[in-house]
C-alpha cells in the first residue's frame, strides 16, 4: 500500500507526532471512576434508532443505570439520532458489539472521534468479537490512539472482565454482563471465519437487599447503631449484649433477584439453528432448575434479528424457554417508512421536493423496500395462551423499565401533599375573608 503525503499526516497526528507549528498535547485518556452502587435508583434500556430511515444500519440498546451508560451497536446515524431527542453520549462507558460489520458499526468511528473531542477526552471500553482489531487498526489512521487503548475482544463465552490492572475503575458496578458467542451451526473450528461470529450479551443487575429489621437487632443485643450499617452491607458484627455474633442473615429479609436482559442478534438461520442447541442460556430458561434455586427470572429479552429469522418456527419455539419474559422485536420490521426517525434530514426533503418534484423524489418513494408481506412481520405465536403472544415491536425512544426511581417517587408524593395542604388553606383563607367581608358590609346594609 503506497502512502500519500495527506495519509501520513493524519497519521503522524493520530499518535501525536506530527511536527506542526503547533506542538501535538498527547493526551490520556484515564477512565472514569465509580462508586460501587450495588442498589439502582434508577435502572431501564432504552431502544434507539429501529430501522432508520434506510433500512441499513441496525438499532442501538442503551442501558442506563445511576453511574454507568452502555451502548449496545453503534450504527450509522445514531449520534445525529441521539441530539435530535437529546440523549448525552458523553456519559457512555462501554460500547458492546454484537457484530463487526457496516449495521453495527457504522457509527463507531465518528462517535469515537466526537467523545475524543470533548473536553480532555472521554474514554470508553470497546467489547466486541475477535475481528474488532482490524477495525480499530483501520481507524489509527485517522482517531487518536489513546482512545482506544481500552478496546477489549470477547474470544469466549462468559462473564466480561477487564484484564488490564490500570482500568480497575472501568470494572462494571451496577450491573454483570456476560457474553455468549454465537456462531453458524455446522461450522467447527478454523473453518469459522470472524465475521459469522455472533455475540449475545446478558446483562444482570445486582439483587436488591433485604428489609433490615431493627427488632430482630434489638433481640440479638445490638445497641450500637453504627453496627446497623455494618450489618447491611454484608458485614458481620459483634453483639453488644451478648456473647454471640450477628449475621446479615440474622437481622435482614430475603435479597430480591435482579432483573435479567438478553440482547440476541441472531442474523442467519444458521445461528438460529445453533443459538437452539447451545448450553449457555440454559441456567436462564423458565423450567431450569438452577433457575428455580437461584430465583433468576429473565424480566425481557431483545431480538435484533431479521423478521425472516425471529418468525421461523424453530426460533419461535426457543423464545418458548422465556415464558415470563417480555419479548421485543428490534429487527428490520418496518415495512414502510410512515414516520420517518431522522426529522431533520427528512423535513429537508420534503421542503426540496415540494419545490421541485422532478429532482427530489420524496422520501418513501426513494428508499428502495425489502419485497416483504404482512405475514413476515407477523409477530404473534400460534398458542393464543403462551405468553409469546405479548412481544412487542419496539419503537424509538421505547423505555424497558426495571425500578423506578424511589427519592424522584418520595418527592412526588410530597410535593402533592404541599399541594393539596396549599389549596385547603387557600379555601380556608377565602372562606374567612369571605365571613369577615360579610360582617363588614352588614352594618353598611342596615343603615342604609
């Protein structure tokens, strides 16, 4: 490969060695530190940009939690997306892939480029199977590489863990997430090329903590209350009043299980043959029973398959496995492109076709469709009492809610109660005066 002189300029600048009259800062990006939160305020995944308006580019999954950010795929057009509808990408931790290639990652360098901009730089960790490096070796050219220095590749199946002894603060505090590769089914060892490799990713929220019971502390001889804190959170203490030790156990309820979300892309009937077969999701399936001993019920799980894949019926049969699950369609499932998710480009359009037709088609008759029929899309199971029957197809902006926000809740509830006290002394205030304007004008009346 011969290279020009403007390709070994954009190159001397990405690692910072460029000799400009300016001298190149290098800059460092350290990660960000957390706050171990192993209770979320404040937990929902939020689907974001389905189908586009071209149809190539596949949607994004954004979990949001109290302290972390991830972004799940970043297709073409999702940081023009993201400031439409005002989402900050500045507060992104961790962008998973699920694939390597132009649906998924369309979006990635730019977006990588705009978070290296802000400020000193905002660094994230990249996961994504083992053909990521080509890309980020592809993209020295042009993004500085201290951006990128935490690109991480998930080469086997399990939990995600960073090696690095540097980026300890990067670890995941409010949630676990692991990965399950998915590859073509019949295809073994060296014949698999990384680019039919597949990742699903399982993310795992912390359990929620028991009830503290102060009585049952009060019974067992704690008198300290600093030893209340101690006790919730999992340490055990010494009785004040007796000769024994106190477990969390002893003082606290039953741990809630977290929820549980799995993030499938399935693209071929091929994985979907292999994604049936495969033992890693089975702890997770409705009749487990590692599932019935560990009180893990997966709350939804998100298809980002086609709807030729996800309406087979083999596929249809695995998704029988999560029967208490909510299940949510993120594939290509638009047949037609009524409401358009880019508004902006689309407003533009529509005012250059109304001023000339000839050159400017508008929009739904430019994009090229997918031949497809009503039945394709057809997302209803054919037990009318399985629980599949309550998939959903996902919107823009669609919100999967796990907790709700407890002190924005408490804060609710009082601010209606200043409410309603303020209109019952703002009745009685007129119900006063109204008395005493009454007594005044009496007088007046009799005399005249």
């Amino acid at each position: 490969m011969v290279k020009t002189k403007e390709f070994k300029f954009n190159e001397a600048r990405a690692k910072g060695t460029d000799r400009s009259s300016k001298p190149t800062v290098m800059k460092k990006f350290p990660l960000k530190h957390h706050t171990a939160n192993s209770t979320n305020t404040t937990a929902y995944i939020q689907i974001l940009g389905v189908g586009m308006d071209t149809h190539d580019t596949m949607p994004s999954i954004l979990p949001f939690f109290d302290r972390q950010r991830f972004i799940f795929n970043a297709g073409e057009g999702l940081q023009r997306f993201c400031a439409e509808h005002k989402i900050k990408l500045s507060k992104i931790d961790h962008i998973c892939l699920s694939r390597v290639c132009s649906e998924t990652v369309g979006g990635l360098p730019g977006l990588l480029l705009t978070l290296a901009g802000m400020g000193d730089g905002v660094p994230v960790n990249i996961w994504g199977p083992s053909n990521l490096n080509l890309l980020v070796d592809a993209m020295k050219c042009f993004i500085p590489h201290h951006s990128m220095v935490h690109t991480n590749l998930v080469s086997h199946t399990g939990p995600l863990q960073i090696d690095s002894s540097a980026a300890v603060a990067s670890k995941f505090k409010d949630v676990k997430i692991s990965a399950i590769l998915l590859q073509p089914n019949g295809v073994e060892g060296s014949d698999v090329k990384p680019s039919d490799v597949s990742v699903i990713y399982v993310c795992e929220l912390h359990e929620i903590k028991g009830k503290f019971y102060k009585e049952k502390a009060d019974a067992l001889g704690i008198t300290v209350k600093t030893k209340y804190k101690e006790l919730t959170q999992g340490k055990s203490v010494k009785s004040d009043l007796l000769d024994i030790t106190v477990h969390p156990n002893d003082v606290m309820g039953a741990p809630v299980p977290g929820p549980i979300v799995i993030i499938v892309d399935c693209p071929t009937s091929s994985h979907a043959l292999e994604l049936i077969s495969t033992q890693s999701l089975t702890d997770y399936y409705s009749d487990s029973s590692n599932q019935s001993q560990s009180g893990k019920i997966v709350n939804c799980v998100i298809h980002l398959g086609p709807a030729s894949v996800v309406n087979s019926s083999h596929y249809k049969k695995w998704m029988k496995n999560f029967s208490s699950a909510q299940h949510a369609r993120a594939g290509h499932v638009m047949n037609e492109v009524q409401n358009p998710i880019l508004k902006s480009s689309a407003r533009i359009t529509a005012q250059l076709n109304y001023l000339c037709p000839h050159l400017f088609p508008p929009m739904s008759s430019s994009i090229q469709h997918p031949s497809s029929t009503a039945s394709d899309f057809n997302f209803l199971c054919e037990d009318p009492t399985s629980k599949l029957c309550d998939g959903i197809f996902a919107e823009n902006l669609l919100k999967l809610l796990f907790k709700m926000r407890l002190v924005l809740t408490f804060f609710f509830l009082y601010f209606c109660l200043f409410l309603v006290n303020l209109a019952c002394y703002t009745m009685l205030y007129l119900i006063i005066f109204e008395m005493q304007w009454n007594l005044f004008c009496a007088p007046m009346l009799i005399l005249d």
